[in-house]
C-alpha cells in the first residue's frame, strides 16, 4: 500500500469513528447536520482513490455543417 493511501484509509476511519462517538453519546442533531459533509468525504475519497483513465486517442468527429431550409 502506498503512503496516501494509509493516510486516506487512517482518515477515513477517524472520522467514521468520531461519528460513531458522537452517536452512542446521544448527539444524533450533532450528526444529522454533518451528514452532508460525511457523504462529501466519501465521495471525495472514492474519486480520489479511483484510477484516472484518459479518452482513447483517435480521429476526431469532423463537423457537419447545418443547412436548414437553405439558411447560409
């Protein structure tokens, strides 16, 4: 595994675990408000952690000129 990755994972984990505190002590407002930010963290792990892949290289798509009802 490389180093970011057992950042990202320790991270993660923390703050899912803070969450779970937060909880069992009966400060379920505390989470319902930070929800949207658990759920962003997520997602901005899951993009992180994916592999990029780039677009195939390839002939391009040539333009079409429009002709409607004769308009130039």
């Amino acid at each position: 595994m490389e180093r970011t990755q057992i950042v990202i994972i320790t991270v993660t984990v923390a703050v899912f675990l803070w969450s779970a505190i937060m909880v069992a002590m009966g400060q379920v407002a505390a989470i319902a408000s930070l929800a949207p930010a658990l759920g962003l963290t997520v997602h901005q792990i899951v993009r992180t952690v994916r592999p990029r892949t780039a677009p195939a290289p390839g002939p391009g798509i040539a333009a079409v000129p429009d002709q409607e009802d004769g308009a130039p």
